[in-house]
C-alpha cells in the first residue's frame, strides 16, 4: 500500500510539472505582441534607376536625401494602380516605397501622376 501512494503521488508530481510547464517554461513571442506598427513609407520622386543592380534612388521631398532601395523577386511593383515590372518604373516618377529595414523595397507604388507640392497621388487616376 506504500508503494501505491508512492508511485501514485509521484505520477501527480510528474502530471502537474507536464501540465504547468508550458507557463513556466513559456517566452514571450513577438506574434503575439499585439498590432504592429506599419512599415516606414514615403512617397517621393524616383531620382534614378539601376536595372543592372536592381536597386531604385527615391529622392525625398526635401529635394536633398537620396535613398536606395534594393529590389528582389518579392518586392511587389504597382505602376499607375496596376501591377508592373521595375523596368517599368521610370526616372522622375510620384513613388511610395514601403521596406521593412529600410534598404530593400518590398512594395513599390510608382506613379506618373504630376500632384501639387506634398500631395499623394491617388492610385490609378492622373
């Protein structure tokens, strides 16, 4: 009868340390952080184009700051609302780059549409 209550109290440890290690063992994970802040974006000039290298300048508004942007087989391109190939994104164009780390494009919006000073063009219309 000792044995019973032995190895049956030690099956009670062994189920209630099963049962509470998720929690005790548990790490904090980002997913569940709660909403995430968007990507940085701007929306600026397209200053240059280098289809070789796969890499697009945007010139900020202030006209000074240059910013390259690396493109890869993800980075998704939209020209005048629609989907595109960056070769079809030219030099002088309203762009809105979206990138994570700021040094790879994965979506760039390119569009022809000439817009006051400091206004976003509405995709698709000029």
């Amino acid at each position: 009868m000792k044995r019973l209550v032995k190895v049956s109290g030690m099956i009670l440890v062994f189920a209630l340390a099963i049962a509470t290690a998720p929690v005790v063992f548990a790490k904090h994970h980002p997913k569940h952080d709660g909403p995430t802040k968007p990507p940085p974006r701007t929306y600026d000039t397209v200053a240059n184009i280098d289809t070789e290298k796969f890499t697009i300048d945007v010139l900020g508004k202030d006209g000074k700051k240059t910013t390259t942007y690396g493109i890869t087989q993800f980075s998704k391109i939209v020209v005048n609302g629609k989907p595109g190939k960056f070769d079809a994104v030219k030099k002088g164009m309203k762009v809105s780059v979206n990138s994570t780390d700021g040094k790879t494009a994965s979506r760039i919006d390119a569009d022809d549409y000439t817009s006051p000073e400091g206004a976003v063009p509405a995709q698709g219309k000029k």
